[in-house]
C-alpha cells in the first residue's frame, strides 16, 4: 500500500456525488487541494478540506493547477464529479496538467469517446479511472461468484429501480437528455455495467419505454435475458414502499429469488479510490460495454413485442 499523501484536485464539489469522493479522498489519507464548482453553496468543504482553495470559473481553477504543476507541487489526480456531458472535456484536462482522473460513471456518454479516451492514456502516460461500485458490493460479487459455479446456465432476471425526483430535475442538467443522456444513463448505467460483468456480452437489446422519466427494455446477455425497467418517477413506487414513507425502490431479481443489496453502499467509494491508489481500479476499456448499452437505448427504435417488464405492463 502507497502511504504517500496524494495530492487531489475536485471539479463539481456542490454536486450531489461529490460528498462521497471528498469523503473517500479523507478516509485514504490523502487530501483536496483546489476544487472547482460555478454554484459556491461548498460549506461542506468545512467538514473535509478547509484549506482547499476553491473557484467558480474554470479559467482560474486552470491557471492555479498549472501552477502548482509548475510550482513542482502537481496533483497526483483530478476527481471528476461534473455534468455527464463535461466529463470527457474535463478528464482531458486532468491528463493536460500530468494527474489521472478519476471521473465518476457514465465515464462519457458516447462509446467512440472511449476509445479515444485509450487512446489519450498513452499519449500522455497517464490513467484514466471510472467509479463502478457495484462491482465491489459483497451481494454482487457473490452473485458474480455463484455465476462462475454454472457458467453455462442461462439466467432470467429482472432489475427494477426507482428512485424518484422532484419537479427540479426537469429544470437541472439532468433533465436535459445532451447533456445527461436521459434517464436510462444517469440512474441505470452501473447496474448494465454489473449485469454485463457477470452475464456477458450483449446479443440483443429492445427498448419498449423510453420517456424522460422512465424507461424500459429487454437485453439478453450470453448467459441472462434481462427484463429492466428504470424510473423517476414517485408514482411508479410499489405501495408498499409509499406506505414506509420510503422514496427508492431496488429490485434484481434472479430465477425467481429476489437479490438484496439494498444495503452495503456506504463505503463503496472509499474502496474505489483505496483500489486505485493501490495499482488498480476500472479503465475506460472496462465501462465501454455499459456505455454502449446506453447509447443504443438513447437512439434505437422502440420494439413493440417482446419480453417486456411486469412494471410497464401495470
């Protein structure tokens, strides 16, 4: 293990996700010496980082890191936690400065920007790494595990999540689908990321929903046909859910048995950021299939028959 202090910068410390890698950044030993935000709503800074320097134009953020690299007092990474549509601009910009980045998923929206995205670490000698979570979460790996005792077994499952938004997500980048890659991007790339590391490859994929808060389909990998359906909306909550007071719904469903994981999320990025301070971690290669996935629901004409989720039926 490197015991060496890193040197981070952070670009979207107001985001929603970005507590988690501030949180992360702390819990390995290492620290945030500037971040980067256009809202200054940052006193969560306080709690992690006081001393970061902070900026609200991408101009002096520039300016500053160029400096410390000059000043022979470089970051070590720049963490990406910025609207889905700047992540590709902004790993660039961490490769330029001589730091890996460590972007958040979707790594970027379109598959070719992978490759050149490949093609950029070697250019400049430097690591490019994406947060797939899932894939260190105990009840997915056990699942993993108990796939690899039947490789040859076909599984019939079903995801369903919900995690429903309020009128704001509409007016947010979010709602915007250039900018976010809609709904199915931003809530379901990392469950087609897990599902594709377990069950292999896609063979086919249909989309029978796709609306701008919800959408649905069917993908059968090698070894799963998958029936998904995804939504925002706080109408689609099973009744059960409403009646807790609850707001998510996370459901897989494998043969028939249900597959909890609702909990074991809290420390998930810690592991991420330990994983890659340790030598390893995801490259662009690993979430190109799920960003793939993605982009075909976003564009591919909708199916009308087929294996179709229980949800859009109701």
């Amino acid at each position: 293990m490197n015991t060496e202090i890193k040197r981070f910068g952070l670009i979207g410390v107001a985001g929603f996700i970005a507590p988690r890698h501030l949180k992360a950044i702390k819990e390995t030993g290492n620290i945030v010496v500037a971040a980067l935000d256009p809202f200054d709503s940052v006193g969560l800074m306080d709690s992690f980082f006081p001393d970061c320097d902070f900026f609200v134009e991408f101009e002096r953020f520039d300016r500053h890191v160029d400096k410390l690299r000059r000043n022979g007092t470089a970051l070590d990474y720049v963490s990406i936690c910025s609207p889905n549509y700047l992540h590709d601009s902004h790993i660039r910009f961490a490769l330029r400065q001589g730091a890996a980045a460590i972007c958040e998923k979707p790594l970027v929206l379109n598959p070719w920007n992978v490759d050149a995205l490949v093609d950029l670490q070697k250019e400049y000698n430097q690591r490019i790494y994406t947060v797939l979570q899932l894939r260190l979460h105990p009840t997915i790996i056990a699942l993993k595990e108990q796939f690899e005792k039947e490789p040859n077994k076909i599984y019939d499952i079903d995801l369903t999540y919900i995690t429903s938004r309020g009128r704001w997500y509409d007016y947010s980048w979010k709602g915007d689908i250039a900018k976010s890659g809609g709904v199915a991007t931003n809530i379901g790339v990392h469950f087609f990321d897990m599902l594709t590391w377990i069950f292999g490859s896609v063979q086919k994929s249909d989309v029978f929903l796709r609306e701008t808060n919800k959408a649905s389909g069917f993908l059968q990998l090698k070894n799963a046909n998958v029936r998904w359906y995804l939504s925002i909306d706080y109408n689609d909550l099973p009744a059960e859910v409403i009646k807790k007071g609850q707001r998510t719904y996370r459901s897989i469903n494998v043969l028939g048995e249900e597959v909890e994981f609702s909990d074991g999320f809290t420390d998930l990025h810690t592991q991420t950021y330990q994983n890659i301070l340790d030598g390893h971690g995801f490259g662009p290669e690993e979430s190109k299939a799920s960003i793939e996935i993605v982009h075909n629901i976003r564009n591919q004409q909708l199916s009308t028959v087929g294996e179709i989720h229980p949800f859009v039926k109701r």
